[in-house]
C-alpha cells in the first residue's frame, strides 16, 4: 500500500512502514512540511496514496467537498504516541481495513478500536 505520512507524525513511522514492505513517504520528503491540509489532500489524491496522521480536518475537507478518495487513516487517543507503537497499530490492522482504503475510507485507530466510515462521508448536520 502507499503512504503519506503527515508531517503531525514522525518520519519513524514511514521508515518502519517501509521497513515492512510499503510504500511510505512522509510529508517532508515532499516538500509539504508546511503545507496546508488541502493541499496535503490533493497531493496524496494525485499520487494515490493514503493519509496517515493524527489531524481530523481531513475527514471534514474530504466532507465538505464529498470526495471518495484518497483515504485517510487517523491516530486517536492514544496514549503511547512513540512512531514504532502508532506503526504497528496501523500494520496490526491493516490486513482489516485494506478493501475499505482501497475504496476510499476514513479509517479511526485507537489503542482499543477501529472504526471505518466510507467515503464519500456525508456533512454533519447543521454545518
């Protein structure tokens, strides 16, 4: 599978995905160090690669403008924030999510749960 790793997560993450046969890039190696989520969005759209970060304005720019792709995976509450723990939690259940992010999915990993919603996600309410 091919990664974008947001430059919110470690470089460590990308090197470990890669490391375990994947194709990781993390923001910085791109040049988007700095760059805005949209245009974060856009350039994993083009290249075909899913989102991994810890910043939940993807699902709400991938909600406003109903896009199908490109699928994101999110980091939420965890406790151990260290790259080697998120990466393994990420390898630890992607053989799970792997058809939903190939469809196009914002896909939510806790330390206990995992949770999909597939795109395009529809508007939340009174927004």
């Amino acid at each position: 599978m091919r990664f974008l790793i947001d430059e919110n997560l470690s470089p460590r993450v990308a090197e470990i995905l890669r490391a375990a046969g994947h194709d990781a890039t993390h923001a910085r190696d791109l040049g988007l160090g700095a760059a805005s989520d949209p245009v974060v969005l856009e350039t994993a759209g083009r290249d075909d690669r899913v989102i991994v970060s810890a910043d939940t304005d993807f699902g709400a720019l991938l909600a406003h403008d109903h896009r199908d792709k490109p699928s994101v995976i999110l980091f939420r509450r965890q406790h151990d924030r260290r790259a080697s723990v998120q990466a393994q939690l990420l390898l630890d259940n992607l053989d799970a999510v792997t058809d939903d992010l190939e469809a196009g999915a914002v896909v939510v990993l806790t330390e206990s749960r995992v949770r999909v919603r597939r795109l395009p996600l529809l508007p939340e309410p009174g927004l």
